[in-house]
C-alpha cells in the first residue's frame, strides 16, 4: 500500500478547521445591545438593572482597564427555528492564547438571576431545547474589562497592574452577540473528529492503529457533502463509529478525570475581581452539571465558597444542590490554597480548621484530602498537620516545573519530619487545567512513573483563572476516551474514589522523605517583602492576642473572650497567604491592599491585647511576655529607658530592675557584655565577633556584608531568582557613618549610614544589650534599586555538614555541598524565624523578624580551616507583574547568635518576633499553661472554639529529639483531652500530679483541650 498519510491528514485538518467547525452554528440572528459603563467599582445588579442603556453597536471598543460594562441584551428567536436547540453566543472580543485575565462576564435573567458566564472558550448561554419558536430573550450581561497582564509572555513591564496607573483606553473590541442555531450532529462531528486526529497524531508512524484511523477519517470525508455539511454530518458520524468503538487495550492506563477551575484568590487581578470569577465559573459549572449527570467538579478554597455565599445567594443555593447530587466535590479542606513554605505552624493549622469547618457546616461533608496543585513547594511539616486535620490524602502539581531534576515519583508516601506519612499523587499529565487533548493523554501515559507498579492517574480538567472550568467539549472528549484503543482510559469520578482506588492497587509506594521543594520560583521566598512582613507580624500578633484574651477569660470577671473579632482576623491572615500574594507574584493592586489589610489587622488585634490587659486590672506597670520560653533581658519602658527584666513564659512581671549579669561597655567602635565583644569596622560591617563564653573567634570573614546583586532572571521576575544572580555584584563597604548612638550600662549600639546605586540609603543601629549574647542589626531601607537583590552574609568560623532552619513545628536540615544535582538546585531556600549552623559542640544562630529566604554555602580557606557562610535575602526589586515592587521603606530586623544550640535558636526566634510588652496591669495571674521539661515547646494557647470554656493548647517538640514534660496550669483543672487541630477528642490524656503529662516524638504536634474545674 502506497503512503498516502500526509495527504489524508492534511485533508482532514482542512475539512475540519474550515468546514466542520464552522457549520457547527447553522443560523444566527444578531441581538439588539445596549450599554451602560459603571462608574468605579462594580455595582450591585440592582444598580445596574435601574441605569440608563445607550444603543450599541458591534465592532465598538468598551471596557477601561478593570472596568465594569453592563450590556443590555434583546432578540426573539424565529419561529422557524422551533425544534432546535438555540443558544446566545457572545463574543466579547478575546484576546490572547489564554482563556483566563481577561474580558469574562456573567448573564443575568432580568430578575437579577445568574445564568452563565461569557469566557473566551465557552461563549455560549443556553435559551432552548428544543425551542418553540417566538421566544423572547432579554439579558443582562456584566462583562469585566480586566487587562491581559499575561500579554507579551510576561516579558514587558506594564503599568495594567493597578486601576490607580492602568489608564482609561478600551481594551477590547466587541465582536458580535446572536441568537444561534447550534447543530447537534455537526457538534458531535467535530468533536469525534478532533478526538480521533489528536490521537493519530499521538501514535507512532509504524503504529497500525494510526493508519487505521488515517483511513476511516478519509473514508469518512468522502461522505461529507461541502454544500450540505449538516445534512450529511450524520453519515461521517455512522461512518466513524467503528474506529471510535474499538475498546482500549486491557492494559491500558486509567486517568481519573475530575473538574477543575484553579481560580487563584488573587493573582493578576485583586481580590475584588477574584469574588466576580468565582460567580462566573461557579455559574457555568452548576450550568454543566444539569446538563450532564456524569460530571463531578472538585473545588477547594472556602473562602471562594464563602464570597459566592455573601454576594451570589443564588448561585449558592445552585452549589448547595450540586453538592447534594454528588456533582460538586468540595476538596483541599483549607481556607485557600496557600503558600506551601511561608505560613507559620499554626497557620498552616488554622487554614485547616477554618476550610474543614466550612464544609462541614455548609455541606455537612468533611473534606478528606489536601489540595494544592499550585504552591511553590511545600515544607516537610505537612503530613503530620494534614493527617491531624484528618486528611487521609495529598495532591500537588507544581513539581511538575522543576528547573533542574525530574521528581522521581507520581504515586508515594509522603513522610513528613515526624515520621508521619500522607498517601500523594503528583498528576503525570503535568497540568490542574488540563482538557483530555491527545497530545495530554499521551503524556500523561510516557510520563507516568509508577509503570508496572500502579496503572492509573489523576487529572483537573476545565479552564482555570476566570476561563470558565470545565466545558461541554472536554466532558464530550471524556466520553470518547472512556474506552478507545490507543489512549488510556478515562473515567470522570471523585478525588476521593481515584485515592481509595490507586492506594488499594499500591499500598507500597515509594517513599519521599522531606520537603517537596520547587526547582523554581525561589524568589517567592522574598519579593514583596512588606507583604511577608506584614503576614509574619500578624501571625504573632494573633498569638499574643490569643494567649492575654484567653488569660483574662479566666482570671478577669465580665471579661468576654473575642470569638468572633478573632474568627475574622484570622480567616482575614488566612486570605492573604494565597499563594500568590504571600510570595509577592501578584500584582501591584494585591500588594497595595494586602498591606492596608495588614495594618489594619495589626491595629484590631493590638487593641484586643490591650484590652485583656487592662481587664486584668489596672493600677501598676508590668512586663507581659507571649513567648513560650521564660525570658531575661532588656525592655525599654514608655519614656524610652532600658530596664532589665525577668519575665516567665506566657506570664508577666512587675517592671522592676533585675540585676542583669554584666553591664554593657562600648569602647570606640567595640560592644562588650561579658558574653560577646562586637567590633565594627570603618567600612560598617563587622570587622569581629568573639564569643566570651567559648574563648573563639565567630567569623572567619567580615560579618554583615551587604552584596547587592544583578537580579534578572530568565523568565518570571517576581518568582525567580537564577544562579547567574551571584555572579554579578556590588559589596555596600562605603560607609557615610559610623556613630556610637548608644552608651548605657544596658544597652550599647551603633549606626552605620550608607548610600548606594540609584538614591538608596540604609541605616542599620547594631545592638548589644546586657545579659545576651545576641547581637540584633535593626535595618531601616530606603530602596529604590531595579532589578537587584539585597543579600547580608555572615561568614562563620564552623565546618558545617548541614544547615537547619525553621519550619512550620520544627525544622529541616539542608546539606550545604553541592554533591548531586538535587543540592546545587537548592541554591536558595525558605526559612522561618532562624537559621542555624554548627559542628560538634559549637552553633551560630541568624535570627529574624521578617525574612525567609536564605542561602548557606561553605568554603575551605587556605588555612584548612572551613568558612560556613549564612547569607539572608533583604529585598529584591523585579519589575514584573508590578513595576514598582518593594520601592520604598523597609523596617526590619535581623540577628546573630553566637554559641547558639539548636533550642537557643528556636528561644530567641520567639524572643524577637515577640517582644516583650509594657503595659499598665496591677493583676499578677500565674501564666494560663507552664511547661516542665525541654524540648516541649507551646506554640497556642486559646479558648476551644466551641465557646464551652475549655482552654486548648498546642505544644510541639522544637529539638527534633524525645520529650518529657509535665504541662501545669494557671487554673484548676479538672479533665485533658488529646484532641486533632478541629479540637474533637483523639483520647484522654490523663492528669498526674495536678498536671498533664506529655512525652513527645521528634516534631511531634500536640493538641490538648483542658476543662477547667
């Protein structure tokens, strides 16, 4: 037989695209549109309904940038198209490759009821079928003008981010609005047709079944009438029955499609834009789900479901309904998708409590895996606080775009720093927005990992970010890949059924220890900084608020504990971890926003502590301190002078003058408490630091060192930062100033001034302070740089085989050679509250109060002895999405600790991000929970969330050792409880000694519940 298959598939494409696709609308009739532009904001339908329309015609520009059109829409359909199934199809005037960030629009009925979404690849609205025939239709369209951010592959900065600079020119151009005819047959023809090309493409050339179907689709073609494709279409359908009926091999892999929308909560629009997409798409899904009764659409995020709740009852009562059918599978059990590294412990807790307990509330359903497709990695504390939520499973996607090494498994046991394990599933087909193309269902299949072991996948399907989510076509190309030989096998069903199912066929999965680091986006660890800032001010700010309301609870009469203020703050933190607005990727409006939200939230939860103070009665002046470790040091009274204080942990002290071990001497430019001797040279950095204690010498090289770095990488600016960034630097050694600007027996300091590249000053005050070897460097930024990174380095005088740095309840070891590929990727790195090298019986501690990511790397010096350096990312300067990221003040600071042990460092990570605080209180209650015993570390004490008045407490073991404690109380009690992060009873933990006895394992999390007596 004679090849004939170039000439048959260009047949066939030709036919396709040219003649089947556009014979899929048989008739339309254009609409008859009106116009009317909301000022500012969007407007409530009501609003909208009562404005005044203008006449508008097709081809005309609308919509400024992030602006709000409502389109009046009219038309009748013909009486001669009754018996048909007619639509509206409206075209905006899409832009772009992309069906997300951009124009979209929800229809309304004229009485204000939701129908369905506009989006580029699902523009249809359904009016009848079969129709009569003389209906009238009467919309009300609200379309969004927001800008392609995306536009240029991200490769141009633009001013769109941010309504304050995007301008008022139309974005888009009005294509058409009609009433049509949608021809059933036809429709069904190109979608047979589409699935089989795809999969012909996919097979190889010497493959038999590829030629098979070459050859039934250029039979087929011979039936198709160019001048009657409607009437013949039926024919090409008969005539492609048998190769579309042949069954898939017994072999073959299953792929367990579920619907999907990713809508990030913020992103390349504001949150404002993120409440509208989740009406849309929410729209169109409960559209599909009464159209086909196989769909199942999983969506996470409570937040989403609560803004559709508050704005959009209507299609809340639609989702309502869905879930009650089985159609809407809530998943993920999370107030949002957050960020996999930056939240804090108990935030990563608290997105748990508050998203299960939604679902729970609203839908009766407990929620029973993680869903985070798209975070940047995600911390090795994961397992054990999903499985104390009562998660069984995991599902990410992300580690799909690893720069450097291939993840080496889809299905495994995820295994966490404690030793607990998490069954996970990383989807082969390399996409949460995938549409069952054949080009996906082969790569899902060649790219699958676990072959001979496991033989099936998941994969989200639908468009994702205000494209719509799942459409008709792809539900039709699940269909026709149910079971169709050459492809793997499709069946649309529940997360939960694909979990049970793959972890019954490979209950010995391989097993991944650790974090699931991404080889990319490594920058997320620092832009934005004041985001992040505010985000780990907040966390701690909750805390305090948490410990003093809960302590004056129970101590102070009349007091009433703030449910409902904390509940809202909370859930108010737990938004703006998304993970696209706590890595700083998000645009300029997000960042604005986030920060006022920051502030605000810091104003609120202030004036709850102060409040619970001064419950507790007034009349004299104390010391309060919210750290979980019993605290010796320097506070600065209202006026400003230092008083040496005594403080225990989660308890209080009168300010009095504690007798601090040693005064502080400041010599020229050298500190000195008897417990370290700083000096600092001429230049500003730190020319030594000697550890009294020790009788050493903590730096091999100057310490401080600012190195500020060309800061371009290949692609995605706010995400990445490239190795190439080290090669290309500036040392900050110019010095304007170095001044002694404080002299007291408690505290010495001194302030180094520098100007740098385009106007740029930073002023850091070096401080030591009686009674503490830590040597705090409080950094004030007026940056104005592009395209750079700001890095300090600490050059240490240690061999260290390891790094360690804090992470959510414990933390991680890091090795610091380059080995293997998998440690040179990780060349840049999160952390927490602080950092931590050593060698045996000597560690240095870098502390800080809002900084996560880091480097560490070693050098041998000539002398043979080994250079660890520390190096922290203060500030970045990426121009793209926001052009003016992190211009401006940065106030924060960071600290050394030398001689510092492993739990010296976990002390004073708490010590200063928790200040301590003065305040005027004449009561003098016992701390509400104390702690005998190391290693045992609280990190939450509050009052149950049930309102019963129990008190509950979350410890961990901080060391990464064993520990035994004893947990004693500031109140009679009378019953303990083991209990999981939703506060329901695990097992009684049993009281002894008028206390509850604890021993934890390595990183252990514990929640108890504690009634009082």
């Amino acid at each position: 037989m004679h090849d004939e298959s170039r000439r048959i598939e260009e047949r066939v494409q030709r036919l396709h695209d040219q003649r089947i696709k556009t014979a899929i609308y048989a008739a339309t009739v254009p609409f008859e549109v009106e116009a009317w532009q909301a000022p500012g904001e969007p407007v409530p339908f009501e609003e909208a309904a009562a404005a005044s329309y203008e006449p508008f015609a097709m081809g005309t520009p609308w919509g400024p940038p992030w602006g709000t059109t409502w389109f009046r829409m009219r038309g009748q359909v013909p009486e001669e198209w009754a018996g048909r199934r007619v639509e509206a199809v409206i075209d905006l005037g899409f832009v772009g490759d992309w069906p997300g960030n951009q124009a979209e629009a929800l229809v309304h009925r004229t009485d204000g009821t939701p129908l369905k979404a506009v989006n580029p690849l699902n523009q249809y609205v359904p009016i009848a079928n079969p129709a009569t025939g003389g209906e009238t239709v009467d919309y009300l369209v609200e379309a969004a003008s927001n800008p392609d951010i995306l536009a240029d592959n991200f490769s141009k900065v633009t001013p769109l981010g941010d309504k304050l600079t995007a301008g008022d020119k139309p974005l888009y151009t009005f294509r058409s609005a009609d009433l049509a005819i949608l021809d059933e047959e036809v429709w069904h023809l190109d979608l047979d047709v589409q699935v089989l090309r795809e999969l012909m493409h996919e097979l190889g050339e010497h493959d038999p079944r590829r030629h098979e179907i070459a050859h039934a689709l250029d039979r087929a073609m011979d039936l198709l009438d160019l001048d009657d494709v409607s009437g013949s279409a039926a024919a090409v359908r008969e005539a492609l029955k048998p190769v579309l009926s042949k069954p898939a091999h017994a072999s073959a892999h299953t792929i367990s499609g579920v619907g999907h929308a990713h809508i990030d909560s913020a992103w390349l629009w504001p949150i404002r834009e993120t409440k509208r997409k989740t009406s849309r798409t929410f729209s169109n899904v409960t559209s599909l789900a009464d159209e086909y009764d196989d769909f199942i659409f999983a969506c996470s995020q409570a937040q989403q479901y609560e803004w559709v709740r508050d704005n959009y009852p209507k299609v809340w009562a639609r989702i309502q309904e869905s879930v009650k059918n089985g159609q809407w599978a809530p998943v993920g059990g999370m107030w949002v998708e957050s960020d996999g590294n930056l939240p804090g412990g108990e935030a990563v807790a608290r997105q748990f409590v508050h998203g299960k307990r939604f679902f729970m509330d609203h839908f009766g359903i407990e929620t029973k895996g993680v869903w985070l497709p798209d975070s940047f990695g995600y911390n090795a504390a994961y397992p054990q606080i999903a499985k104390l939520a009562g998660n069984e499973w995991f599902l990410t996607q992300k580690i799909s775009w690893n720069q450097t090494n291939k993840f080496p498994h889809h299905t495994f046991w995820w295994e966490g720093i404690d030793g607990t394990r998490i069954f996970t599933h990383f989807p082969p087909v390399d996409t949460y927005n995938a549409r069952f193309s054949g080009e996906e269902m082969s790569r899902a299949v060649r790219n699958y990992q676990e072959k001979g072991g496991a033989s099936r996948s998941l994969a989200p399907f639908g468009w994702g970010d205000g494209g719509g989510g799942p459409t008709r076509e792809i539900m039709e190309r699940a269909r026709r890949l149910a079971d169709l030989e050459g492809s793997a096998k499709v069946v649309v069903e529940h997360p939960d059924e694909f979990f049970a199912k793959a972890r019954e066929e490979y209950p010995d999965a391989p097993v991944w220890v650790g974090e699931l680091y991404l080889e990319l986006h490594r920058a997320t660890y620092t832009s934005q900084a004041r985001t992040k800032q505010g985000n780990r001010r907040s966390e701690h700010l909750l805390r305090e608020a948490e410990l003093w309301a809960t302590t004056a609870a129970l101590h102070a009469p009349g007091y009433a504990y703030p449910y409902e203020k904390l509940d809202r703050l909370w859930k108010t933190v737990l938004l703006h971890q998304f993970h696209d607005i706590l890595p700083g990727s998000s645009i300029a409006w997000v960042h604005r926003e986030a920060e006022a939200e920051y502030a605000r939230v810091a104003r609120e939860l202030q004036a709850l502590t102060a409040d619970a103070l001064t419950a507790l009665g007034a009349g004299g002046t104390r010391v309060f301190n919210t750290s979980p470790y019993d605290r010796a040091e320097v506070v600065r009274t209202a006026e400003g002078a230092p008083v040496y204080v005594e403080v225990p942990a989660s308890g209080s002290a009168p300010l009095g003058d504690a007798e601090p071990p040693q005064p502080v001497t400041v010599n020229g430019r050298v500190l000195d408490n008897g417990l370290v001797r700083v000096e600092v040279a001429e230049d500003g950095t730190l020319a030594s630091v000697r550890d009294l204690r020790a009788g050493r010498e903590v730096l091999a090289e100057p310490g401080n060192l600012l190195r500020l770095h060309t800061d371009l990488p290949n692609y995605w600016d706010a995400w990445d930062i490239d190795k190439h960034y080290k090669n290309r630097y500036t040392d900050l050694l110019d010095a304007s100033s170095v001044t002694v600007v404080e002299q007291d027996p408690l505290v010495g300091a001194i302030r180094v001034e520098r100007s740098f590249g385009k106007g740029s000053t930073i002023t850091q005050t070096i401080t030591v302070r009686a009674g503490s070897p830590r040597i705090d460097i409080e950094t004030d930024i007026d940056w104005h740089e592009t395209e750079k990174i700001l890095k300090a380095a600490f050059p240490v005088d240690i061999r260290a085989p390891h790094s360690s740095a804090e992470i959510q309840f414990g933390h991680i070891q890091r090795p610091t050679h380059t080995n293997t590929s998998w440690e040179a990727a990780r060349f840049e790195v999160s952390g927490h509250r602080w950092v931590h090298i050593g060698e045996p019986g000597y560690g240095v501690a870098v502390i800080n109060d809002s900084t996560y990511g880091h480097d560490v790397s070693r050098t041998v010096r000539e002398d043979g002895g080994t250079t660890t350096t520390v190096r922290l990312s203060l500030v970045r300067a990426p121009r793209i999405p926001d052009p003016e990221a992190d211009q401006g003040r940065h106030r924060f600071t960071y600290a050394l600790l030398p001689g510092a042990r492993i739990e010296d460092a976990v002390a004073e990570g708490y010590a200063l991000n928790l200040p301590l605080r003065v305040a005027d209180a004449a009561g003098a209650p016992e701390p509400v929970v104390s702690v005998e015993g190391e290693g045992v570390t609280v990190e939450a004490v509050k009052l149950a969330d049930d309102a019963s008045g129990d008190v509950v407490v979350r410890l961990y073991e901080s060391r990464g050792g064993r520990a035994t404690g004893i947990l004693r109380t500031g109140f009679p009690l009378a019953g303990a409880q083991v209990t999981d992060l939703l506060e329901r009873p695990l097992e009684d933990a049993g009281i002894a000694d008028g206390g509850v006895p604890v021993t934890l394992r390595p990183f252990q999390i514990l929640t108890l519940r504690l009634r009082r007596g």
